[in-house]
C-alpha cells in the first residue's frame, strides 16, 4: 500500500486534532477541540465548521467525488447544527466526531474508487428519497394545518 499523500497526512492530523486529541480520564473516550471551540457560545461552533470546510476542501482537491463530498457535508452539517444546542450540543459534538468520519470516507474512496461510486449512488438515491418524504409530509402538514385554521374561522 503506497504511502498516504501530505495532504492526506494533514487532514488526518487535523482530525485527530479536532475530535480526538484529548484523553478524559479513567476512561476510553477521546474527544477533541472541536467540542471545546462549542463551549463559546456562537463563535465556537462557527470555528469548527471552518476546520471541517477546510477538510471538504482538502478532500475536493484530492480528488473525491461529488457524492462522497456530500456525505462529508452530511457529517459537518449535523454536527455544527445539533452542537450550535447549548451544552446538549456540545456532548453531541464530542460523540458524533464528524471529521473522523469524513477521514474514514475519504480514505474509503481513495483505495477504492469503484465501489464508492456505488455506495455514493446509493447514499444520493436516499437522500433524494428523504428529501421528497421530507417535502411531502411538510406539504401534507401545511395542507392539514390550513384546513384546521380555516374550519376555525
């Protein structure tokens, strides 16, 4: 197996960095700055969704795809949302680990190019589909809650 590129190397170092780099101890678990940069309000999360933009670029430029760079997102995008949560957010933040993740899909799609593509396909089918159930049942509630002002007045 060749040896990982520098860029690779970086953007594994940086998420070591962010999400496991510190020990809690008497215990197993790992966590990061990431969950850190969450305990100031606003700023901290703003700061670790720019860490983590700057591994989707890395990754972009390394040669990922489309697909796998929207699950890359995916990641980013729960963890900043859900850790933007006062406190309850921050110990999201810590469990969810988004850039070890997206180092884990990256290095997936670089040894193995082909299957990816399938498992991208398949990931865009179902966040497709969830988007069109999503925008359903939103219309459907909208219908409903319409229906019910109105039966009101």
């Amino acid at each position: 197996m060749p040896a990982p590129s520098a860029p690779l190397v970086r953007i594994k170092k940086l998420a070591w960095l962010l999400d496991n780099s510190i020990g809690i101890p008497g215990t197993r678990w790992r966590i990061g700055l990431d969950p850190l940069f969450g305990l100031i309000p606003g700023l901290g999360d703003l700061v670790g969704a720019a860490f983590s933009g700057w591994i989707l670029l890395e990754a972009e430029r390394l040669g990922a795809s489309r697909p796998t760079l929207l699950r890359m997102l995916w990641n980013v995008v729960v963890e900043t949302v859900v850790g933007a949560i006062p406190l309850l957010g921050d110990i999201f933040d810590a469990a969810w680990k988004a850039n070890a993740k997206n180092v884990v899909l990256l290095e997936r799609h670089l040894a193995t190019p082909g299957l990816q593509r399938k498992q991208d396909r398949a990931f865009i089918a179902v966040l497709v589909g969830g988007l069109l159930v999503g925008t359903a049942a939103t219309a459907t509630l909208g219908i409903l809650l319409l229906r019910w002002i109105l039966g009101l007045f």
